[in-house]
C-alpha cells in the first residue's frame, strides 16, 4: 500500500492504523523459555486524555524455515468509544528458493460508526530462479470498518537481475479504491525500472 500513499489523491490516500507506541513507553524482552521462542511486553504510561496501555508479542522461529509472530496490544483514548485494540499475526515460511508469507492486522477502534476500524491483510510469494535472478510477486486488502465503504486493494510484481556489481530491478503495481470508494481517480497502476551499480 504503502507505494502509493499520497499518490493521485493526495493526503487522502487510505493509510494503515497502528497503535502508535508514543513516547515515554517501556519494553520488555523476556528471557528465553523455550529455543525458538522470543517474548516482549510493552507499558504505555497513562497521558493527557488516554489510559495506560499493555500489549505483548511472541515469535516463534523454532522450525527450519518458518517464523510465525503473534501481538496484542491496548488502543486507549479519552473514553471508553475511543479506545480498543490491536491485534497483529504474520508468518512466513522458506522452502528451498521459495518463500512464501502472510499477515493480519485488526484495528478495533471503539468509535460508534465503526469508521476508525480497520483490518489489513497480505500475501506474499517470492521465488529465487538463481542466484542472479529473483522474481516476486503480492497482495494487500485493506477494509475500513464503516458502512459503505469499500475495500482498498492493492497488488505488484517485482523482479530483479543482478550481475556482478549491477542490479536491474523493475516492478508492476496496481491499486484500486485507495479511499474506500469507487471513484475512477482512485484507481492507479504504474511501473518502475531501476538500475544500480556497486564499486
């Protein structure tokens, strides 16, 4: 998504929700319990007009190949209709010269029309032909919790060539509804070609 944030409809370009961590927050990296496994937490101390907030993470990379991550954390306004929560999952796994991913995020924001609500889901391929070449291709919805709205789609190709100290790279994208409607000026696509040179 985020290739076309601003582009054509400017700032009102459809962008991703996030907790927002802020300032003064505290981290935790809990010691390991089991191989494979990594645990955080996080405090936001109470501010001006919000609540404290907790949340937490886990990542598990105990299998060849695969790491899988699960979060959650506290969304706190002012009062109880601004306030909610966030929960993020991913997971990814490498076979050989395929990789293959998958991520979710589901803002629940408590605002009475739902419009503050958003879920985001993405997929991923990736596929190294050879050690010089590397082709790849993905996949984003975006939804918005509100009546009416549509959901933001996006997808893009990319592959890339390198040969000795040079690198030729080129990507095909293509988004629709970037604002949660249909109007045609919401609907982009274009293409990149780039060249880069090592010494």
């Amino acid at each position: 998504w985020d290739n076309f944030d601003g582009e054509g409809v400017g700032a009102d370009a459809v962008a991703v929700s996030d907790s927002s961590p802020g300032n003064n927050s505290m981290y935790y990296t809990l010691p390991s319990m089991v191989d494979g496994l990594a645990v955080n937490a996080s405090y936001k101390p109470r501010g001006t007009g919000r609540s404290s907030a907790t949340g937490y993470s886990a990542t598990y990379t105990g299998v060849e190949g695969l790491s899988v991550s699960y979060g959650v954390t506290d969304v706190e306004g002012g009062t109880a209709l601004t306030s909610g929560d966030q929960t993020v999952m991913k997971a990814s796994y490498a076979y050989g010269p395929v990789t293959v991913g998958y991520s979710n995020s589901d803002y629940d924001y408590g605002t009475a029309n739902g419009s503050d609500d958003q879920e985001t889901t993405s997929y991923n391929i990736s596929y190294m032909v050879s050690d010089a070449i590397s082709i790849s291709y993905g996949t984003e919805e975006i939804s918005n919790g509100q009546s009416g709205k549509i959901d933001a789609e996006y997808d893009g190709f990319k592959a890339s060539y390198t040969s000795g100290g040079m690198t030729v790279s080129a990507a095909i994208l293509d988004a629709e509804n970037t604002t949660h409607t249909t109007a045609s000026a919401e609907d982009m696509e274009y293409w990149s070609l780039g060249l880069s040179f090592a010494f």
